[in-house]
C-alpha cells in the first residue's frame, strides 16, 4: 500500500506538468483535490502520524515557494502544486523532490535562454532583480512572470519531471527491498 503515495504524487504531478505544457497554467482541479487525496491515502497507509507528515509537507511547499509567489516569479498553481506533493509525500522527500525540481526547471531555463538568444538581457534581469532583492524593493512588473514578453519556464513540467522520476526510483527501492 505504501506504493500508492509514489503512484498518487506520480500521476499529480504528470497531469499538472501535461495541463502547464498545454496552458501553461496549473488549475485548481489537479491541486485541491490532489492535496485532500494525499492527506486521506497517508492517513490510510500511516495513521495520524500519516497527517502530521502531509500537514507538514504541505506547510513546507507552501512555506517555501511564497516568496517566489510573493515576487511574481512563480504562479499561484505552481505553488498549490508543491503543496499538493508535499502532502503526498511529507517534508523529508518534498525538499528532495524540490531540490530536483528547481535543478530540473534551470536546466530548461537555461536551454530556452540560449535557444532565443537572450543571454544578455536574462543577465541584465537577473541583476536587476537581485538589486531589488538586497535593497528590500519588488522587482518592477517587467521582471516578473505578468510581463509578456518574458521567457516563461514551466515550473509544473519540471516538477512532473522531478516527481515522476523520484517516485520509479522510491518504487524501485521498494521493490530491492521486498
């Protein structure tokens, strides 16, 4: 039964990553329900030590991606999405399938960078925004994700490529381990 936490993060995350590639939005539909099935399936197979963990992951997903909300480099869906695997998964493995995430959608940002040629003017963004960071400022509109004209990464496809690929590999431990 402790399998079906990988299968359950596995198939949020594959149908988050397909609706953000396709819109490039992740909806409600896939992360409220995903959140509310990973409490009930570790409370399931866990208990209340289950919930706590779930509760936990989903405080942590949260808690870590608001300031990327809060500064507009990250969209709403992509930070209920964290909160949904986190409460699939717990805080332990939501840090890992983070880490990989973010390791993931830098690899994607740095192909599309190179791809249209905006070498210059990403590093020019880039100083930009750490200058408001260290002076306590927003960053202007034009250096978030409402700006239109910006390269925007799908954070849902990286995180669907990161939890897809953890959950085979804690499957596969599993399986060694039967």
């Amino acid at each position: 039964m402790k399998s079906a936490v990988w299968i359950l993060a596995a198939v949020i995350a594959a149908a988050a990553g397909v609706t953000d590639w396709r819109s490039r939005r992740i909806p409600n539909w896939i992360t409220v329900p995903g959140l509310f099935a990973g409490l009930l399936l570790n409370f399931y197979v866990y208990g209340l030590a289950g919930v706590e963990q779930s509760l936990l992951g989903i405080a942590l997903g949260l808690a870590l991606l608001f300031p990327f909300l809060w500064i507009r480099a990250l969209g709403a869906g992509d930070w209920k999405l964290m909160g949904a695997i986190g409460a699939v998964v717990g805080p332990h493995h939501l840090l890992i399938v983070l880490l990989w995430t973010v390791l993931v959608n830098g690899a994607m940002a740095a192909a599309m960078i190179l791809w249209k040629k905006r070498v210059r003017q990403t590093a020019y963004n880039l100083g930009h925004m750490l200058a408001s960071i260290f002076a306590f400022q927003l960053p202007g509109r034009e250096f978030t994700i409402d700006n239109p004209e910006s390269i925007k990464v799908p954070f849902g496809v990286a995180a669907a490529i990161a939890v897809i690929l953890y959950s085979a590999r804690q499957l596969w431990m599993m399986r060694l381990a039967a």
